[in-house]
C-alpha cells in the first residue's frame, strides 16, 4: 500500500512545486527583502544596533498580540533566555516533552537544569494536560508554595510545552494546572508563529514564549528568533542579559552581570521585516496547501495530521500518520529517491544518549508516533506571492 501512496504522493507533489528537488520548507523571498538589506547596509547599521531591530520586534509583538518582544540570534537562544528570566536554576526539574526538536532539551540544560519528560496527545503532538496532572499528582507536592519532587526532592520550577509542526498543545490546560503548582509555563513557540488557539497566539498563554525564524520556518531571518512577554520587568531584564548585560552609557563598558551575546543583527532583522508584509498571504497558501495534502489522505485512507477543534495552525510543517514504523520507512525511501523529501519525526529525547536518564511516564503516545509519523514538503509553491 506505501508504494502504491508514495507513487500517488510522488505525482501530487509534483504536480505542486514542478519537477525538481522538492524540500520539506524552503524560504520565500519575493517581497522587500533585497530592498531592506540594501538599505542596512547604505546605513552602515549592520550588526545589533539598527532601526529594523526595533521595526521587527514590534511587528511580532502587534502579531502575536504580546506587549513585548524582545529579538535574538535563534529560537534556541530565545529559549534559553526566557528560562533564565524566568528563574529556572541549576538543578532544577524543568517539564517538558520528549517529542520535541533537541533545542527544548538543549535550553534547558544550559542551566544545569533536568529535563521531566511527560507524554504527548495524539492529536496535538504536544504536551498531554492529562499526563503532566497525573505526574504532578503522582509524584509532586507545594511545600510553602513551591512544587516539589517528592522522589529527588528538586524544585519544578517550569514546564515548557512544545507547539508541534505550528500545531498548538493544549496551552489553556497546561497554564491553569501550572498554575495550581505554581509552576511557570514557558512556550516552545518556535513552530507556531501564525498560529492560534481560540483567538489567542500560542506563546501567550505562558509568563513567556519562543519563537523561531530559521530558515526553514514560515518566515525566516536567517537565523533568529523572539521573546514574547506582557511581563515589562521580565522584557527589560531579557533585553538586559541579551546584549551582554551592559549598562548603558554612551562609551564606558560596564556589566552588572553574567550576559549572552544573543542579540538580533539588523541585517538578519532587516529580512524579517520584509517576510513579515508577506505573512498572512503565505499563511493561506499553506493552509490551501495542507487541504490538498489532506485531501489526498483521505482519498488513499491515510491519516492527514489536521488542528483540533478552536484551534488554528499555520500549518508549518504537515504531518501524515502511516500505520507501522515498516511502512513508514519504506514510503520515506522510496519518496526521496524520487527527489521528494520526507522525514520521521525526531528520535525521542528520552532517547538521545544525553538524556537517556531524565525521569520520564511512559510516554506511550509518543512511542506510537515517533513509529509512524512523517513530514511532507510543506513550502510556500514559487512565484505564489501577489507582486507589489
């Protein structure tokens, strides 16, 4: 059945993108991106000081409807930040999903901090509500108001859940159980930059939220990524610790504390600018895109990976669920032998030799997709975009 699918698969794709090599998602320049570079590099602000900085940052902060945002060099970046502002600490329990990119993880022990890994939803692919309450309830107690594991006696000090492929988790569940534990969230939005849940952007249901502009994301800045925050003192103090921790003064270099180089460059900004006016066009494309993805699905009896109900996803990546790991890595080969690139999922977290020894449920759902999910070219088609 998988290479009678892949072959059909093959011949919708093509009859998509043309008859070249065919990516999982590629980026888009057809708008004023060529226009603003040029325009940072005539200003001579071509590095961390420079107008488009503060430009990008407020359209992310008006889009996602945050009241601030704060940039930096990647997603991975923002999130280690937002750990930090947030007072993760060393040695602290940080929850989280093993189904996830390896830069959640990677965050998290910059800190020195462990990973708890708590399984997923089926349909979301994001962090279980219902898991992360009967782990807390299982293994958890407030002791003057701190959550506490009563096995290593660590401090749970944040959980951060994952919007997976741009499909939103269950964030209003995970934020009024974090609240009963007084826990604080913290969003992996790295994805899920167009996407929503009940009108409310994901990355706004935590203290903060982080999201990614890499190259392969719906916009891209190259390498770049955002906090998101209403918290001012929390925004000041990420904006702080970002640029190397320096107080301000027009010469002299003083630092009050241990800071990160994780400031935006204007020219990587400059780009996000120019995606940015072309947003909400791509977001229809891809989600006229993943129609046709899922209907195809459903005319070969193949699970399309779709958002749940009041949920809105900008559809970054598209999923499909074959029905065995065999038959998933057959329709992989025989897809990019064709010269169409499709990928599994990645490798459980809780399998990576890293963090083989991080405390874990038993991650049943995540087991069951890590076996048979796969990605599928999922970009914005050439020449798509309306001209100016």
């Amino acid at each position: 059945m998988e290479k009678k699918f892949g072959s059909i698969f093959v011949d919708k794709a093509r009859s998509i993108y043309g008859n070249e090599f065919i990516p999982l998602h590629r980026p888009v320049f057809e708008g004023n991106e060529r226009q603003y570079l040029i325009d940072c590099i005539d200003s001579n602000f071509v590095s961390s000081v420079g107008s488009k900085v503060d430009d990008f940052e407020r359209k992310i902060a008006e889009y996602t409807g945050s009241k601030f945002a704060i940039a930096t060099v990647n997603g991975t970046s923002a999130l280690h930040t937002a750990a930090v502002v947030c007072g993760v600490k060393k040695n602290d329990e940080v929850i989280t999903q093993a189904l996830t990119f390896v830069a959640t993880c990677n965050a998290i022990s910059y800190i020195g901090a462990h990973p708890v890994f708590i399984d997923v939803d089926r349909d979301t692919m994001g962090l279980s509500p219902r898991s992360l309450k009967l782990f807390l309830e299982s293994n958890a107690k407030l002791c003057r108001g701190v959550a506490i594991n009563k096995k290593t006696g660590r401090t749970i000090s944040a959980c951060i859940p994952m919007h997976t492929f741009g499909l939103p988790c269950r964030a209003k569940e995970l934020s009024d159980i974090c609240t009963e534990w007084n826990i604080t969230l913290i969003e992996d939005a790295a994805e899920s930059l167009g996407s929503f849940i009940d009108g409310k952007h994901t990355g706004t249901f935590g203290t903060v939220g982080a999201i990614s502009f890499n190259g392969n994301k719906v916009i891209t800045t190259g390498g770049g990524g955002m906090l998101i925050t209403d918290d001012a003192d929390i925004a000041k103090r990420a904006k702080h610790i970002t640029t190397t921790a320096k107080t301000p003064h027009p010469y002299e270099f003083v630092h009050d504390a241990v800071g990160y180089n994780y400031r935006l460059p204007n020219l990587n900004a400059a780009l996000g600018c120019a995606q940015m006016e072309k947003f909400t066009e791509m977001l229809e494309i891809k989600r006229n895109l993943s129609a046709c993805w899922e209907e195809l699905c459903k005319n070969e009896k193949v699970s399309f990976v779709k958002e749940i109900d009041g949920h809105i996803s900008n559809y970054w990546l598209n999923a499909i669920i074959l029905d065995s790991a065999i038959n998933r890595n057959d329709f992989i080969e025989y897809t990019n032998k064709q010269g169409v690139m499709t990928r599994p999922i990645w490798t459980l977290m809780s399998n990576l030799s890293m963090f083989s020894d991080c405390l874990k449920d038993d991650l049943a759902n995540s087991l069951w997709l890590q076996d048979r999910v796969v990605n599928i070219p999922s970009s914005v088609p050439n020449g798509c975009l309306a001209k100016d």
